[in-house]
C-alpha cells in the first residue's frame, strides 16, 4: 500500500513538472513574440521617418529645379521680348503678366481711345481687312574676301632643328627616318631621302635648316611633319648647315622678306612650289632667296659646304 501511494505520489510530480515546463516555454514565446513585434514597430517607425526626409529632400530639390526654370523662362521672355523690339514692334506691359510685354503698338492704339471714350460707342463696321505686306529683308552683306598674301619666303616657316635621332627607313632603303629637335615640347618625325647623299654618321646629332609648316605626308607608311633643307645637284646633295651659335627652335628669316609664314602651307596654292626655284646657293656657298641671304638674327647665315649657285631643296 505504501509503495502503491509513493508510486502516485511520484507520477502526480512529474505531470505537475511537465505542466510547469510547458507553461514557462509559452511564457518564453509569448514574451519573444513581444520583443519581436516590438523590433518590428522600431523598425517600421525608423522606415517611415527615413520615407519621410526622402519626401522632404526631394521636395526640395523640386523646389529649386522649379525656381531655376522660372527664371530660366524670364530670360527667354525677355529675349522674345527684346527681338520684337528689335523688329519694330513696341511692347505694351500687360497687368497681371510679371511685367512681360505682350501687346503691339498696334493694338495698344486701338484699345486707347475705347478706354478714352465714355459715351457709348457706335456699332462696329466690319473693315475690309488689309493685306499684310510682307517687309524685304535689305540683302545680306557679303563678306569681303580677305586679300591674299603675297607668295614669298615669308610664308615658308624655316626653324634650326636639332636631329637626336636618324636609322633607316625600315620599308625604304634610299630614306632615313629621323627625330627633329624643333625647339618644340617633342621633336618631329622626317623622313629624308639621303641615304644615297650622306653618310648615317654625317647625320647624327646635326644642326639643320628645317621648312617646318609643310602639311604632314606618309612616306612608305611613316607620317613626314618637315623637310631638311639641302643644297641640291643630280649628282650630289648636301644638308645646309646655320650658323655657329644657333640652337634647337630658332628661326630663320630673308633680308628684305617679312617672316609671316602660314600655319600650314595649303598644297592647292603651291607656296613652297612657287618659291622654290629662286632659292638658290651664292657665289659664296650662302643660301638666298631672290639673292636675298637666309640668316639667323645676330648668329649668321645659312650655308651650305662647297655647292655654289645651285637649287635648295
């Protein structure tokens, strides 16, 4: 009987036990549910604050992007405005519009004298409409051709240049391709037909008279920005040479001839071709132009090393 009573005794525990537990889990999920929906109202509060300076922000924006067009709509206003002052059309302001004319005189005039007259006005007799004559426009004035310069050796930009820079051409074995100091921020590329002429070594680290505002060719695919300039027979050619003292960049002008060369020289007008013939070495080895001697100021003359009275090319 005793142990039948401690047999209850223990099942009625553990029934209470397991109710006790089940009580303290609901407990548990109820008091998670409360934190959870609490996050969720923290979180839908913050949402909405955030939507609302979104809205604030761009409202803003609107705001100014409105004002910019408003003023940006004056502005074309007063420029219509200022374009049928322009063509004779008197500009009547009108109450209400911010100022903007938008009456002709024409039609200010007719409006005066009704707003004049106080007795009542007679009936309106339709008037025969007149045809509106269309104004002629005075003829567009042509622009005046500007003079051409004359064809000299001012035109033709000649500069001391520098090569730092010469091998064979790698597609053309009668031409050497060399880099040009100009006295520029980078020396040019040319391309020089004098393999058969001169030395490689006679070419190294020379000073040279360059024509500078030749347009840019391709030559056996390498683009050619200058020409060397050379006394010149069928048999024999040689580089012309500037004076001791000169250096990279300085220019080359003619006694008697302004310098006012061309920023390029146009091939269709053939300056160079036009000048060429009368560039000739001297009896004394100097290159000149119409006899007139090519020279640095205050540094000397052009010249070449023993061709006289022939062709620079």
């Amino acid at each position: 009987m005793f142990r039948a009573t401690c047999r209850f005794a223990v099942s009625l525990t553990r029934d209470q036990f397991r109710k006790t537990l089940k009580m303290a889990d609901l407990q548990k999920i109820v008091e998670n549910n409360q934190r959870a929906q609490g996050l969720i109202d923290s979180i839908q509060q913050e949402m909405a604050a955030i939507e609302n300076e979104l809205v604030q922000r761009k409202k803003q924006e609107l705001i100014k992007e409105n004002a910019f067009l408003t003023k940006e709509i004056e502005k074309a206003l007063a420029q219509l405005v200022a374009l049928e002052i322009s063509n004779g059309k008197r500009q009547i302001p009108v109450p209400g519009n911010r100022g903007i004319c938008t009456q002709t005189e024409a039609t200010s005039a007719a409006a005066a004298p009704a707003s004049e007259s106080k007795a009542p006005a007679p009936a309106p007799v339709s008037a025969p409409k007149e045809k509106k004559v269309k104004e002629k426009k005075p003829p567009a004035e042509k622009p005046k051709a500007v003079a051409e310069a004359p064809i000299d050796v001012g035109r033709l930009d000649l500069r001391v240049g520098k090569i730092i820079e010469v091998g064979r051409h790698p597609d053309a074995d009668s031409l050497y391709l060399e880099k040009i100091d100009c006295g520029e921020p980078s020396p040019r590329t040319v391309v020089s037909g004098l393999v058969k002429f001169v030395p490689l070594e006679e070419m190294q680290n020379r000073l040279v008279v360059v024509l500078c505002n030749l347009k840019p060719a391709k030559m056996r695919g390498v683009t050619s920005e200058a020409m060397v300039m050379c006394a010149s027979t069928p048999d024999k050619v040689e580089v012309l040479s500037p004076p001791a003292g000169a250096v990279p960049g300085d220019l080359v002008h003619c006694e008697g001839y302004e310098r006012k060369p061309d920023a390029q020289l146009n091939p269709k007008k053939k300056v160079f071709e036009t000048c060429a013939p009368d560039l000739m070495t001297n009896a004394d080895l100097v290159a000149c132009y119409k006899g007139a001697p090519l020279h640095v100021p205050g540094k000397g003359t052009i010249v070449a090393q023993s061709l006289k009275n022939v062709q620079v090319k």
